[in-house]
C-alpha cells in the first residue's frame, strides 16, 4: 500500500471510532478484557499522540495521558486532537526519513502502516461494542495480516519459549491473492512466509476475517478451518493481543 492510503485508513478509521465511542462511552469491549470504550480511547488517543510526536521528532517519544479528570465528551475531544496531530505529522513526513520503531523499517514509513492498523482494528472494537464493526477493508487487512507475523506475533513469542513445538499454520485468503505459511518453533522463534503450503491446520475467508481471526477477534467458525483444529485453538487460547 501506498503512505496515502495509510493516511486515508487512519483519517477515514479514526473517524470511525470517534463515532462509536460517542454512541456510548461506557460500553464494554469484548476483545478488551475489563476495558470500556473509555479505557479503550484513552489508550487509542494515547498512542495516536505518541506516534505523532515520535514520527515528528524521529526520536521516541513519551507516552501522552489525557487532562486530568477528562471524561465522556472531553475525554473523546482530547482523543480527537491526538488523532489530528496523528494525520498533521504523516501527511508531512518524509517515510523515508530514519525514526526510531520496534520494528522493521527503521523509517518513519514504518508508522505509516502500524498507525492504519492499529486505527482500523480499535475501530472494529469500538464499532462492535456499540452494533454491527464494519469489516476490514480487504487490502488493508492482508497487509495486516503481514505486518502481524512478522512485527507483532515475533515480538509476543519471544516471551513464551517453550510454548510451541514447531506447529504450523496456514492462511489461504479468499477474497485476493494472499497466501501465508507461519511455524511456531519451540525457542520462541515465528518463521513465516507468503508461499501456498501445507499446515497442521488452515484456514480460509476474507483477509478482514483472517486478520481478525489472528488478532482474536474472530472466531475460526467464521472461517473455514482443516486439519488439526487443536492447533487453531491453542493459538486462540495462547496468543493474545
């Protein structure tokens, strides 16, 4: 994806969740454990301002806290702000300027496409707190399905070594091109690829449904599943964001 259309994700998602966390503020949110959808902007404005004042300076920055005491309308008004100062910095970045991530590139375009998903998927929570999410746009969410296996779950199985014995698992969009081969090595090391292959256990659905799937947001009912389905709900059960 091109940085304008991370910029239209963030833009058009943020919008989104502003809007649901309007309809109710005090909702519950499912995939949050013991969050509402005040916990829920806090953390999202929080980190729209920490990535914006990191892609300004290129250095990290410090984690931003709402005023004191901001809630219902002020605190949404704060988060909103976060949100503006979000889009202001990557419309005038350079992607290619050095920033410092955790993860790979070592540019500010890395921001880019962490800030649309990290948006579209806290979008989804909101919305689905509050009535019926809208799906992931579809090439969207196969480059979060992408940026998940070799960003987010490597940075989480470093922390669980010894959990897996090498199992494998297979991710066959349907909606598009989109193939993934994941192993899950008993160091806690994720080796991963876009390559057709054969896994303990695949599944199958739109890149939106994969991509929530991973994240534990949707169930693997939701999508076609063969072969070992234990392996699908130990990863449900153990892999958690």
């Amino acid at each position: 994806m091109e940085t304008a259309d991370y910029i239209e994700a963030v833009r058009n998602r943020s919008a989104a969740f502003l809007a649901a966390a309007r309809t109710d503020i005090d909702a519950p949110v499912a995939h949050c454990p013991n969050w509402t959808l005040t916990d829920l902007t806090t953390h999202v404005g929080g980190v729209w301002g920490w990535a914006a004042a990191t892609v300004t300076t290129g250095a990290r920055a410090t984690f931003p806290s709402p005023p004191e005491g901001a809630r219902g309308s002020g605190l949404i008004e704060w988060a909103e702000e976060q949100g503006q100062e979000l889009q202001m910095a990557l419309s005038t970045a350079d992607p290619d300027a050095n920033c410092w991530t955790f993860g790979l590139p070592r540019s500010r375009r890395f921001w880019f496409r962490r800030q649309a998903l990290e948006t579209a998927v806290h979008a989804w929570d909101a919305e689905n707190a509050v009535g019926e999410p809208t799906s992931l746009e579809a090439g969207l969410a196969s480059d979060g399905i992408d940026e998940f296996l070799t960003v987010m779950l490597p940075r989480f199985m470093e922390r669980q070594a010894g959990e897996w014995d090498g199992e494998s698992v297979h991710l066959h969009r349907t909606d598009g091109e989109g193939e993934w081969m994941v192993q899950l090595g008993p160091d806690g090391k994720v080796s991963s690829e876009q390559a057709h292959g054969k896994g303990d256990v695949a599944l199958r659905g739109p890149a939106s449904s994969l991509y929530l799937w991973c994240l534990n947001r949707m169930p693997a009912d939701e999508l076609e599943v063969f072969g070992d389905r234990s392996v699908a709900d130990r990863w449900t059960s153990g892999i958690t964001f």
